[in-house]
C-alpha cells in the first residue's frame, strides 16, 4: 500500500538476527523468512535489512530519516523511542505499554493496535503526506522527551527522591 503510494520512500529495518545464546537464534530463519516476504512482496528494492549496525551510524541514519516505525510486540525501556524524539523524529509505534508511556497518540506520534498492518499503514501514509503535521509531532515528542527523560532531569529527580528520603525520618 505505502509503495504505491510513496514510490520513493524506503524502510530500512535496522538490527540483527537476535540470539537466546551465542549461536542460537531466537527466530531461526529470520533473515531467510524476512527476505522471501520482501521479495514475494516485491519490495526488495525499497525495503533493506541492514543487520546490526553502530551507534555513530543509527544516529546519522536517524538523523536523515522522515520517521521511525517501531511495531514491538514487547518492550521495556523503549531506548529507541527516546531517541528518535531527541532528534524530534515523529514516530508511529504498537499500542503497548512501554510506548503508551511516552506517545499521546495524536499529538506527539501514533500508537497503533498492535498485529493491525493496515493501521500501521494507514499512520505511516498519514505522516508521510502531511510533513508539517508529522514535524510537529516530533517536536512535541522532542519536548517531552528533554522535559522528562533528559539525563540531567532525571538525576535531578533522583537526587530529590533521596533527599526526601533522608529527610523524612
């Protein structure tokens, strides 16, 4: 639908195979099953695995990029979200917990019932067609992101947290 639509636009699916121990992947095939899809899809051209890459390169790609798609079954710390709103990228995500705690689907990004592709397309096609909507979206969520989970903020939480703690027996 999304190539159709944005024939210049390109996903890139950023990460490697992931592994329970060294030698034993997690999803067996993976690169194999993700390969067969994009190509039965016809999408090998515009869709790229790219493995595992450095911290340097994910920011510079980042930096270039119109948005980040993060359909995630399961999360904790959603790392990769804080960091695409540092950069005030806009964002489109699962609706799952982790992410319902930074993203205020409609103003900074678009949470998305998790499993549902057409959702998921329909928000990227959203973001893609209104940019000036998507940046602000991102600025929101840069906003947010440097008011509540800067570094420097969050030790300053911590340190009152302590503080109170010594000082309330």
């Amino acid at each position: 639908h999304l190539q159709t639509l944005h024939p210049d636009c390109h996903l890139l699916i950023i990460g490697d195979e992931p592994f329970l121990r060294p030698g034993e992947p997690y999803y067996p095939g993976y690169r194999q099953r993700m390969t067969a899809i994009m190509t039965e899809l016809g999408v090998q051209e515009t869709v790229h695995l790219t493995g595992a890459i450095d911290q340097a390169m994910l920011q510079a790609i980042m930096k270039k990029a119109r948005g980040l798609v993060f359909p995630s079954h399961m999360e904790g710390m959603p790392y990769v979200l804080l960091e695409a709103g540092l950069l005030g990228l806009p964002v489109v995500c699962s609706d799952i917990p982790a992410f319902r705690e930074l993203i205020d689907h409609g103003h900074n990004g678009y949470l998305v019932p998790q499993g549902d592709h057409e959702a998921l397309a329909v928000a990227v096609e959203r973001l893609l067609r209104d940019e000036t909507m998507a940046w602000a979206m991102g600025a929101h969520l840069q906003r947010m992101i440097l008011g509540h989970h800067d570094a420097a903020v969050m030790a300053e939480r911590y340190t009152d947290f302590f503080y109170e703690l010594l000082h309330s027996s």
